[in-house]
C-alpha cells in the first residue's frame, strides 16, 4: 500500500473515530458505535502489524488505536450502565 493510500485509510479511520465519539457524548447508537470501533480496532492492529508505515503514519495509528479503545470502553460502560438502570424498571420475576 502507498503512503497516498495509507494517508487515505488513516483519514478515513481519523473520521469514523469522529463519528463514534460524537456518538459516545450523546449516548446514541451505542451498540453499532460498539461495533464500528471493533472493527477500527482491529484495522489498526492489523495496519500497525502488517504495513510499512512511515514514523507520522505510525505514531497517527497509535494514536487513533488508543482514541478507540478509550471510546470502546466507554461506550460499554455507558451501555452496561443504561441496561442496569432500565433492570431496575423491570418487574421482578418470581
């Protein structure tokens, strides 16, 4: 993969990491965000691992790899945090 190309697969990364953490902040669509920073996860492990990346192009994927594991988490625990407030409001089985 170019350094062209390679500059366009980390844009398009740096841009789904926005979209997610708008998403966190509001507390919306958190289980596809869940699902989109898997993916991005593992895009970047596979990137950092598999590719020739210049030092800039390495030290942006750290970063985004951090930024997504760091939303990952929160989003969970936002979602584990809302499932457990809804069981409250659910009515006891017996």
């Amino acid at each position: 993969m170019g350094s062209a190309s390679m500059s366009t697969v980390l844009a398009d990364i740096e841009e789904e990491l926005k979209f997610c953490q708008i998403s966190v902040e509001s507390e919306s669509r958190l289980e596809f965000v869940i699902e989109v920073l898997q993916e991005i996860s593992s895009k970047l492990e596979d990137l950092m691992l598999k590719q020739k990346l210049s030092d800039s192009e390495m030290e942006l994927a750290k970063s985004f790899y951090q930024k997504a594991r760091l939303l990952l988490h929160r989003a969970q625990a936002i979602l584990s945090i809302r499932d457990k407030e809804q069981e409250k409001f659910l009515p006891k089985r017996v």
